[in-house]
C-alpha cells in the first residue's frame, strides 16, 4: 500500500480526497473508510495466516528430508579424502629411508651348452680400443 503513495504527492492527496467527498458525499466517508480498514485488516490476517502455513510446511519437509543429517554425510565424505592426503603427505614428510644393505654376488659359474662340450666363460673381460687417427686406447 505504501509503494503508490511514494509517488503521490501532498496535493494530489488533497484533490483525491476532495473527489472523494464530492462523489460519495460527507454523510457516507466514515462508512467508506471502516469498511475499507476492515478489508485491508482481512487481507492482513490472510497474507499472516498464509505465511505461517508457509512456514510450518517448510518446518515439516526439513525435518522429514533431515537436512543436518545429509549435509554432515556430504560433508564426511568430502572431509574423508582430505584427510587420508593430508595422513600421506605427512606420512612422507617424516619417512626415513632405511639403510640400504650391501648384496654379496658370487661369480657366475661358466655355463655348459648341449650342442657342443665347449665351455662358455660368462665373466667380463677387460676390452682395449684404438682409435684408428691417433692409435691411442680409449
């Protein structure tokens, strides 16, 4: 009600009022304004009576939907990753290698093949190269 009268001003009250009185005449004002008050006072109550009902609808559904228990599941499951990366890193941050252990080879025994009774030595052997241009070893 109150967003027209911005726009209108004192002296358009005025004329408003003045057609008013002119139209419906003195005796029939104070009838016209009670029952307008009442009717405003009745659309009042309704807008109030719907938005309770709004309200206690909106109450039941969140308590039937248990909103609380499903944000702290979605929550839990978001959380439950975070942490198990946060447990690796600094489960890496505070890893020590252990010392690293020194294996014993044994030399490889020389290996026998069926086709022939040759002995095949399987141990490296040191190679020499020359380099043809200056006849040095690499």
């Amino acid at each position: 009600m109150y967003l027209f009268l911005n726009d209108v001003s004192g002296s358009e009250v005025l004329v408003i009022l003045l057609f008013i009185l002119i139209f419906f005449g003195s005796k029939s004002i104070p009838g016209i304004a009670r029952t307008m008050g009442r009717t405003i006072r009745q659309i009042q109550d309704a807008t109030n009576d719907i938005q309770t009902e709004i309200k206690k609808s909106t109450s039941e559904y969140k308590k039937d939907l248990n909103l609380e228990g499903i944000f702290k599941e979605t929550a839990e499951e978001i959380r439950r990753p975070l942490d198990q990366m946060v447990d690796d890193v600094e489960h890496s941050v505070k890893y020590t290698p252990k010392p690293k252990t020194t294996i014993e080879v044994k030399p490889e025994e020389p290996i026998i093949t069926e086709s022939t009774t040759e002995v095949v030595d399987v141990t490296p052997t040191e190679t020499t190269e020359t380099n043809p241009n200056t006849e040095e070893k690499i």
